[in-house]
C-alpha cells in the first residue's frame, strides 16, 4: 500500500528471508574474538551461539572465590552485536570430574554454600542476555553435587535458577541420547525421559530438552529412522526439543557430510525440535580434532561444510513477483523473518514474519517511512566507544556521519571532559539534545545528589548549555514501596531535578530504562503528579521489547509527553541491542509514531561495548536507508 492507505497493483517485489525461525547455531570459544575468519563464518550461517567452555564454573571460578567472566562477556558482547542469541553453558556439570579442582574437597554446608554461590553469581552476571541455561550438564551419568548434597539439589539448582532469570529457558542437557555414544552400546532414551519426568514431579521448572548429539560410532546412515523414534520417545515429554552440541570426526569426510545431513533432516523435520546448534565448525577450534570440522584451518570449507550451506540454501526463501490488482502477491515461505522491498519505490525495506504456529498469514507492506537525517540524535556513545577517542576525535567522527544532534552520555572517568565535550560539540554544530542522569537510591534523593550528578550538572551549565536531561532510576529507588509511595517518592525526586535542571534553563525526561520506573504507565503516574512541571518522555525501543504486544495503547499515553524516541531492532525475544532493521516488529512500530504525529527526533543508537562505536551508528542508519 502507499501513504494513503490505496493498493499498489503491477507493482514489484523482492521477497527474501533474512532470519529463520529454526535455530541454526555453533559452539564458540575467545579465539573467535580476535579472529576475523571466524567472525565471518559465524555471522554468516548463524542466529544462535554457545560457548565451549567460557561460562563453564571451572572456567569462571579456577580460583576459589576469584571469579571472572570476561571471556564470557566478550563472545557475549559479540554476539548480541551481531544479531546472535546465546544459550548459557552450563551452571553445573555434575560429574565430579568436571568440577573446578578446589570442588571435590567440599563436604556438606561448605559444598552448599560454594553451589549457591555460584549459581547466584552466574545466573545473576547473565540475567537477560542468554536465552537459555543448561542448568545442571549430563545427570545420567554422574552424581557428585546429589551424593554430597541429597537429590534435592537437583531440583532446587532449576528452582533458584529460575527464581533468579525467569526470563531464560531451563533445559536439561545430555549425551548417549540422539545415538549411541563411544562408550556405550545402546542409547539411555527411556531412562532420560524417566529422569526428567522426575525432576517435573519434584517442581523443577524445565522448559526444554537438551541432546548433545555427538556421533560416534552408531549406524545412523543405514538406520535414520532410529533418529526420529528417539526423537519422538522425548517428544512424549511435551517439551521443546533442542541438539545442542552435534559434531562427527570420521575420518572419511563423506561420511561425515551425510550424518550431518541426516541428523538435520531428521531434526528439520520433527515438529518438536526447535534447533540444532553444531559443537565444532573450524579445525583450529576443535575438542576432536580437525575430522570433525566444517572448515579447514584455511577455512576452505570440508565437505560437511559444503554440505550445511547446502541445506540451508535449500531451506530458505527468495520470491520475485508482481502484485495483483489488489496489490496482493502471493507465496509460501520457509518459517521465520522477511524482508521486502518495493522495485518502483527508493524503499525501505519492509521485515514481516512467518510463523510456524500461526498458519496462513497476510502481511501489508508500506513504503518507506519520512525519516530524515536532521530528524536524528546520536545516542549511547561515550561509554560504548571502544576506540576511546578524545572529545574532539569522536565531536568529528558524529559531524562526519551527518549527525546533528548528539545526546550525551558517560561514566564516572568521563566527567572530567564532559564540559569541554559539550562545548565542543556545539561550536561544531552539533546540538547537544541531552544529557543522562542515573538516579541511585542510595546516593540520590530530594535534596541530594550524588557527586558524579552534580558534576555532570555543573559540566552543563559550564557549557553554558540548556539542555534535555533523560532521567534513568536504579529499581532501588523504589524497593520496599507501595504503588502509591513509589509514585510520591518518583514526583517528589523529579520535581527537584526538575527545579535544578531549570537553573540553565533545562528541562528533565524521564527515560524508560527497565523495571518499575521503565514502565510508561508509571512514568505518566508521575508526570500527572507534577501539573505545574513541563515533564516530558524518552521512549526506547531497546527497553520495550516486552512491550510490543501494548505499543499502541501505550503511544496512545504516551503521545502528549513525548520528546525522543530512540531507536533499534525489536524482536519478542530479544537481544535487547539489535541493529534497525534487522528485527521483526521495529518497521511496524516507528510507522506507528508517526502515524500518530510524532515527527522527531529520533535516537540512533551506537549500544555495542566491543565494536567500534561509528560502525554500528553507520548499520543503524543504513536500517534507516540514510547510508
């Protein structure tokens, strides 16, 4: 359809999947990080990740009480720039033998005491970015945290894990599964299901199957069917199935070229597998040797490599055609994210979704939405500038860009600049839209201002600035209030920084940044509690993915406070930090606000901590087609 809503006939079009809904993913390590091949490989066949050992305990935690979880963080930070979901693992293994090596010694409430600390410092660090955790690796096949503790560990480590991220997906996760394993002589099937529907019957809240799916030395080619009678004994279970960990290391590379394809057919095909993710893909990153790889140390691809993107190829969706005289064109597609554009039009792409579970879907298509270069604020850069430019190095980098508008924000050792990069930035040109504020429950209150606040307010009116200031609340804020004393604590809070802010003749946003405060209901709550305050509203789009299912009825409220909205890709499931144009939802959204007569300014979001901060502003604006 065009602007006013008519059908665009003879018009046409480009169809083609950019994501799809079946996970396709690899185990990674930190030789990823610094190794461009890699990265390539990687972004371009897949749309999940795990790590191969990086949030293992004995990896985090080698040292009693030392923890670390840098390597974790960094493929983390990779991958949510790169549009991948991460599975997490795993919290614990439970053979003794795979323990950190101060484990074993443990006895009793000590061992406890080490389990629970763990499993909070774990789940809590991850919370909201991986997908899924593996909570407790391979309990078929050892027993050390149920000997020392009594078998109600097992379910308690789902319980607390839950209690701590109910946003992530709990799975179980085990070997000798799929087919029979190198020491084995028969699958454990049954005693797997057995074992699950026991943890189910102790409360254990489990939400998908994991199977490994290492091949070793099972007939899988000259039986196949085997695979799908396994798959269908787990699939009694009413859970999610995932192949988590496959990989084969035949010497022969055909052989292992045509497990892969049967173990991905058969797993494509079965309507309870929702992915397969492949444990080796590049010889020098390998548990078992270079057979098993997918590309050689050249990264000349094996013949199982061949044969994967084969099979992707051939599980994706590309359509050419013309629209009927009711703008209609028709196609059946492979589930998952499309994109589509307009021939007659300098279009925005358009992304839509099939869905598996939905059936027959009919999708309108509009072109591309009225967004301007001046209509954009850089947002989301000092911090995440991993370069490290000076003030006046990353002033040139946003002019160079086009931006002209800039929205400030920093951390402690920022301070120091910040008034010479405010001033900077305008005497370039650049507009300085807004300045962050983070307001925290212990330093902050009517009255009082943490010091770093009052640094960064007194940077402002150095700069002579008078400016937005976008308001964020840590939740602590508001612990241990009712609905009501959160909203009175919140006016009370805003109305003194609105009366600072007003000392340059600034105003004060609030800034939807998660939890109670996040929400826009609350945020009006508190706006309507300060009729005598010109308080307005900062929408992120990074923050409300939860909040796609409501977006109209909260634009509708949020309409007359609106200042900025910021920008970014949007699926239901997250990453939070997705590039636009790359989700599902963020298209439909935008044409929304401006449906309803928000003209601007938009925020364009630079939020990657370990890529270059002028990369991921120049994906955004290519989504935006201005680059």
């Amino acid at each position: 359809m065009n602007d006013t809503g008519e059908a665009l006939p003879s018009e046409r079009v480009s169809v083609r999947q950019v994501r799809p809904e079946f996970a396709f993913g690899a185990a990674i390590t930190h030789r990823l990080l610094d190794n461009p091949q890699y990265q390539e490989f990687v972004k371009d066949r897949f749309t999940w990740a795990v790590f191969g050992n990086e949030s293992k305990w004995y990896a985090n935690e080698r040292e009693r009480g030392v923890e670390t979880y840098e390597n974790a963080d960094a493929l983390l930070d990779w991958c949510e720039a790169n549009g991948l979901q991460v599975r997490g693992h795993t919290v614990f293994w439970e053979p003794e033998r795979w323990q950190p090596k101060w484990v074993p010694g443990l006895e009793g409430e000590e061992l406890r005491a080490a389990v629970e600390r763990r499993l909070e410092s774990a789940v809590t660090h991850f919370k909201g970015r991986f997908r899924h955790w593996d909570v407790n690796n391979e309990m078929l096949h050892g027993s050390f945290f149920k000997d020392g503790l009594g078998e109600g560990i097992w379910p308690w480590m789902f319980e607390r894990t839950h209690e701590l991220d109910p946003e992530a997906g709990l799975f179980v996760n085990e070997f000798n599964i799929l087919s029979v394993d190198q020491a084995f002589e028969q699958v454990e099937v049954s005693e797997y299901v057995e074992q699950i529907r026991w943890l189910l019957a102790q409360g254990a809240p489990i939400h998908g199957v994991g199977i490994q799916g290492h091949i070793w030395h099972d007939d899988i080619l000259s039986r196949p069917e085997a695979l799908r009678e396994r798959l269908d004994t787990l699939a009694t279970l009413g859970l999610p199935i995932w192949i988590t960990e496959y990989d084969s290391a035949e010497e022969d590379e055909g052989t292992n070229a045509d497990r892969l394809e049967v173990v991905y057919r058969t797993a494509f095909a079965h309507p309870a597998v929702e992915g397969v993710l492949a444990w080796v893909v590049w010889a020098g990153d390998s548990w078992r040797g270079p057979n098993a790889a997918w590309a050689r140390e050249d990264w000349t691809l094996t013949a199982s490599g061949e044969r994967f993107d084969t099979l992707r190829a051939e599980w994706s969706t590309t359509h050419e055609g013309t629209t009927d005289e009711g703008g209609r064109i028709h196609l059946r597609g492979f589930c998952g994210d499309y994109e589509v554009a307009l021939a007659s039009a300098d279009d925005l792409p358009r992304t839509f979704t099939i869905a598996c579970a939905d059936g027959p879907d009919e999708v309108t298509v509009h072109p591309r939405v009225p967004i301007e270069r001046e209509d954009l604020v850089a947002w989301c850069i000092v911090p995440f500038d991993s370069r490290k430019r000076t003030p006046e190095e990353r002033v040139r980098m946003l002019k160079e860009l086009g931006f002209e508008r800039y929205a400030y924000d920093w951390r402690t050792e920022h301070l120091d600049d910040t008034a010479r990069e405010l001033r900077f930035a305008e005497e370039r040109g650049i507009d300085v839209t807004a300045v962050w504020m983070w307001i925290d429950g212990e330093e902050d209150r009517p009255g009082q201002l943490s010091e770093g606040n009052e640094r960064l307010l007194a940077a402002v009116a150095e700069a002579g600035l008078s400016t937005q200031i976008w308001l964020g609340f840590n939740p602590n804020f508001f612990e241990g209030l009712s609905e009501e004393e959160k909203v009175e604590g919140g006016a009370a809070m805003v109305r003194y920084l609105s009366e600072r802010a007003a000392a340059t003749g600034s105003r004060v946003a609030l800034y939807n940044h998660g939890d109670w405060f996040g929400e826009p209901e609350n945020q009006i709550r508190i706006i309507e509690a300060l009729p005598d305050r010109d308080i307005g509203i900062v929408y992120n789009f990074h923050h409300g993915h939860e909040q796609i299912d409501r977006f109209d009825k909260l634009l509708d409220a949020m309409m007359p406070y609106l200042w900025v909205v910021n920008l970014n890709g949007m699926r239901p499931e997250g990453p939070k930090i997705l590039p636009f144009g790359t989700g599902t939802h963020e298209m439909e959204m935008l044409q929304r606000v401006l449906d309803a007569g928000f003209a601007g300014p938009f925020g364009v979001l630079g939020h990657v901590d370990d890529a270059d901060v002028e990369v991921i502003l120049e994906g955004n604006l290519k989504g935006l087609g201005l680059r």
